[in-house]
C-alpha cells in the first residue's frame, strides 16, 4: 500500500502494464546513444485536481493530451527534475533522491504549485523502476536518467496559477551528458545575456529558466562551445553557473563555489562536492568569484582546475573558458587532479562501486 501523508490520505498505485509483445528495444549501445533521446516502456503519472492529488497510476509510455490553453503552455508554470539510478552487481541504486523531491518542492512553492508527498514520490519512483528494471542500463559510464516532472493544466487565458496540474516521472537510459564524455569541455561565457536575477525564479528548477538561456547556447555553439557560463545580472562580474552544472574553481589549494545567492540552482552534486572536499581536509569555500580573478588566476597560473558539476553531466572539467572573444586554456586543456579524483569517487559512491560513508545511495528494493 502506497500512500500520501497530505489531504488524500492513503492511494493505491494503479497498474496499467503493456504486454510484452509490445516492449521497446533498448538502444544497442547506450554510451553512443545521445542523451535524453530513448525512454522506457512505462510511465508514473497523477492528476491534481479540486485541490487533491489522484489518480496516480504506472501506465505505459504515451503523448500527453492538454487542452490548447493549458497555463503551462502559455505562462511557464512547470517544474522538473533529474536524477539517476544505477544497475550494478544486481542492485538498482539511486542518489540522494530525497534531496531531489524536497527541490521540487521548494520550485514549486516558488512557482505556486501544489507539493508532493515526497514520501509517497520515491516510493513511486521505486516501484516504476522495479517495473522497469530491464531499462537500468548496468554498463560502466551509464545510468537511467529520472525525469519528474509538474505542470499547470487547467485551461485558462487569464495569468493566474493553475487549479489543476499533472506530475509524472518519465526514464530514459543514458550515457555521457557531453558528446565529449568525461573529456574536457569548452565553456563561453555570456557578457550579453544573463540567466537570472536574485528575486526571480534561478533558484527554481522551473523550464523557462532553460528556454532564458537558448540564444545565449546558440551563440555559444558558434564558437565551438557547449555550455553557457553565466555572470551574476547585476554587475556582470561574478559566475553564477553553468547551462546545466554548478561551477568550482581551483585556485592553487583553496577550492571556491559561487555561493548560494538565490539566482542560482542549489545542486545535489555541488552540496556532495562540498562534503567531499571538506572530509578530505580541502580549504573549500563558498565565495564570489569575479571573472577578473578567474583571468587573472588563468594567467599566473593561480587557476589549476575548475570544474562543472550536476546530475547529467556529472563532474565536467572545463577545458577552455571563451571570454571576450578570447579563449584561455585551464590546465593545458586537460582533467585536473582534483577533478579526477571527485569523479571517480562521486561516480564510485554513486553507483555501489566505492564504500558510501554519507548514507546517499538508496537501494531500490
Ligand atoms: N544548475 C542548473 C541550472 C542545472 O540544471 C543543474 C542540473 O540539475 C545543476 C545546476 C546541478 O544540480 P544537481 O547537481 O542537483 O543536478
Ligand atoms: C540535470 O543535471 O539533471 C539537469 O537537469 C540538467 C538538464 C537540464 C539536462
């Protein structure tokens, strides 16, 4: 018996399951296939409506039905999330997945939108993934990328927050984020475009913030780049963080992280970069950091690695750093120490390979 511990008391999960003539075929080979791009045969969804989550149902796959004026299509009232299982040695393990529906709500409360029972949320997301366990890819470098996702549904012209709404979570097996795989990447950062300002909506983990960032990624593909490096919206001076990653640098032995100044996201993966660093006696510190000192710090050689981190993409070292129509190299271009070592012991905690001294895996059982 699965339940919610809010107004709807107790809710059964219904079962819709497609038979197994009418399974997928899975990609053939999971670390070329590009990120995001297969999904797995089922799907959890339910509906909140007259002020309570029901339905909640597994269900095959399927296209979503909204009606044309849906409040999320037209004023953006949608949040998400990502997260990943892993399939090692016969055990279906997840991430820190508390943290990940406790965001999605603190998103949600920002975009008045109803919570979630994060309980009754994993223990969903459980039982979909015991139903999907053939979708858990066991390859090393490969994980299923878990997408929660809540929209505003009901149909309305007038701006206002929705009196109905759809959660569902939808996977997909996936390799690298990067087409580079754990290779450095080249990041440009934006002097034209900002992503967020304290007061907005940066800290949510809600779509228009992605949509926001498009021209700049595209201006960013022009010149050969793959992420965004956003500056603070205020001054221009100060990293915020990555497209998709938070951002570290490492000046000689201090390692910095933008602080959370409420126009950036507070990842997952930077809270565990922060908790390894500091158990392993690192002068970790949670500051401003100004591109002036950034550049600076490339040129003396002050800057020995930086680094991107987030649940796709994992841990990205940053390869080069296109600012001002000029591309510095961080580390001659290759993956610092550090970086290394954080990636291997994140990803070896994460799926079961490495001892797990924080209590972050969840088995799925
Ligand atoms: N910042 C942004 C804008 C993101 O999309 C992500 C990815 O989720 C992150 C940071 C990293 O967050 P997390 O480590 O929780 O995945
Ligand atoms: C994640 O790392 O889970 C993200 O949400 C990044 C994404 C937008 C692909």
């Amino acid at each position: 018996m699965y339940h919610t511990k809010n107004a709807v008391g107790y809710m059964n999960i219904k079962m819709n399951l497609t038979s197994s003539d009418n399974l997928k075929q899975k990609p053939a080979d999971i670390l070329k296939t590009p990120f995001g791009t297969v999904f797995s045969d089922h799907m959890f969804s339910m509906e909140y409506l007259g002020g309570q989550w029901k339905g909640a149902s597994i269900h095959p796959y399927r296209d979503l039905s909204l009606n044309p004026a849906a409040l999320c299509l037209h004023y953006g009232q949608g949040i998400f999330e990502g997260m990943k299982a892993y399939h090692r040695g016969g055990r279906t393990l997840l991430f820190r997945p508390e943290r990940n529906f406790i965001r999605l709500n603190e998103s949600a409360t920002r975009m008045v939108m109803p919570e979630i029972d994060t309980d009754f949320a994993l223990s969903a997301l459980k039982k979909l993934l015991k139903v999907e366990s053939d979708w858990v890819p066991d390859v090393h470098g490969s994980s299923l990328y878990i997408r929660p996702t809540m929209i505003g549904t009901e149909a309305r012209l007038g701006v206002k927050p929705s009196d109905e709404y759809l959660f569902y979570i939808i996977l997909s097996p996936v390799g690298p984020y990067f087409r580079e795989g754990f290779s450095p990447v080249k990041i440009f950062l934006s002097t034209e475009h900002v992503r967020a300002v304290k007061g907005g909506v940066g800290a949510a983990k809600t779509m228009g913030n992605y949509a926001a960032g498009l021209l700049a990624g595209v201006k960013a593909a022009d010149v050969g780049h793959s992420q965004v490096l956003w500056m603070d919206a205020l001054e221009h001076k100060y990293l915020e963080e990555v497209g998709t990653m938070n951002i570290f640098v490492k000046f000689d032995d201090e390692l910095a992280t933008p602080p959370l100044s409420g126009s950036i996201l507070s990842g997952i993966t930077r809270d565990s970069v922060l908790t390894l660093t500091k158990d392993m006696g690192f002068n970790v510190v949670e500051r401003k950091i100004s591109i002036d000192e950034v550049i600076e710090g490339i040129a003396s050689g002050k800057v020995t690695e930086m680094f991107g981190c987030g649940t796709a993409a994992i841990i990205a070292p940053v390869g080069s750093l296109w600012f001002k129509n000029k591309s510095y190299t961080i580390s001659d271009g290759n993956t610092g120490e550090l970086t290394q070592h954080l990636f291997d012991e994140l990803t070896g905690i994460q799926s079961g390979e490495r001892e797990d001294p924080y209590g972050w895996v969840v088995e799925v059982d």
